[in-house]
C-alpha cells in the first residue's frame, strides 16, 4: 500500500536538477508542481534562482509544465512571466492532469518526470501515471490551510517508506 506513495528519487531542491542529469536518465520534459516546489506559495513572484533554471531547461530543449491542482489564474498569474505551460485543476493524485500533459507534449510516461514537495499528492499521482517523479523539500516551512492535512499524514507515511527503503534518502541532485 505504501508504495504507492514511494519517490524515485529525493532531491533538496528542484534547482539541483540538471538537464545533463535529466537527460542521462533519458528524461525529455519536467512536470512540476507549483506551490512550494516551483515557488513559495505564499510569494508568487519567484526568484532570480528560479528563472536561471527555468532558462537552463529551455536551453537545453527540456521543457518544463506546472501540473497543479490551482485554478488557472493562480497559475497563469504566477508562471505567465516565465513563459511556461500548465495544466490546471490537475485533481492530482488522480491521472487526469498528467494525462493532459503527456497529449500536449506528444511524450510517453518513461520520457517524463514529475517534481514535487507532496507525497499525497505529486507522487502518488505519478506514480499512479507510470510517470518517474521527484520528491524535493518545500521552499518554505509552511503551508495553505489545505496542505497542512496533507504533511500530517505524509510524516507518517514517510516514516514508514525511510524504515523499509533504505535507500530513501535526501541528494543534492540525481547523480
């Protein structure tokens, strides 16, 4: 059962990873979450750290799409000055949003990865997709109302998964 909520992999920070990372795993397109993973959710202004990876991925050919459960202003309004596509009301774990993804890049679930800061949530949901995925720590400390539920139960989830998989440890990058 738990399982399902197990990352590939546990990076820091999505700004660890590289496309030369990206690419060696044969990894054509990053899916990401936004609140807390792309940006802080409560400064949807983003940083100067963000865009230099945002522009890293362009140069190299790997585009990057927000997978979010947000309504479409809160993300267009938060991504639209970094020029990138998104799937909005994801419903995420569900397949839905990264279903929608994978039809606008013309790319299979093995060509994918998916980042995020929830295991509830961005893991689950790829992982349901057959969709590789990241698990990288929250910008910031806290979180929307919303989410709070979620971190209750992930602690306890995790736990368990650090406890069985050994291997479940936090990186400075993919390699």
């Amino acid at each position: 059962m738990f399982l399902k909520f197990k990352p590939t992999w546990m990076v820091d920070a999505i700004y660890k990873i590289t496309p030369n990372q990206l690419k060696k795993l044969g990894i054509k397109a990053v899916l990401t979450d936004l609140d807390n993973t792309l940006i802080a959710w409560d400064n949807p202004d983003g940083t100067e750290e963000l865009l230099t990876w945002i522009l890293e991925m362009k140069n190299a050919g790997i585009p990057v799409v927000v997978v979010s459960n947000n309504k479409s202003s809160r993300i267009k309004r938060a991504v639209e000055k970094f020029d990138l596509e998104y799937v909005s009301r994801a419903l995420k774990p569900s397949t839905r949003g990264f279903r929608e993804a994978e039809k606008r890049l013309q790319l299979k679930p093995e060509e994918l990865v998916m980042v995020g800061d929830q295991i509830m949530t961005d893991i689950r949901g790829a992982n349901a997709a057959g969709i590789r995925n990241i698990l990288v720590r929250p910008i910031v400390d806290t979180d929307g109302w919303n989410t709070r539920i979620n971190r209750f139960f992930e602690r306890k989830i995790m736990k368990h998964l650090a406890k069985k998989h050994p291997d479940m440890i936090w990186k400075g990058g993919l390699e």
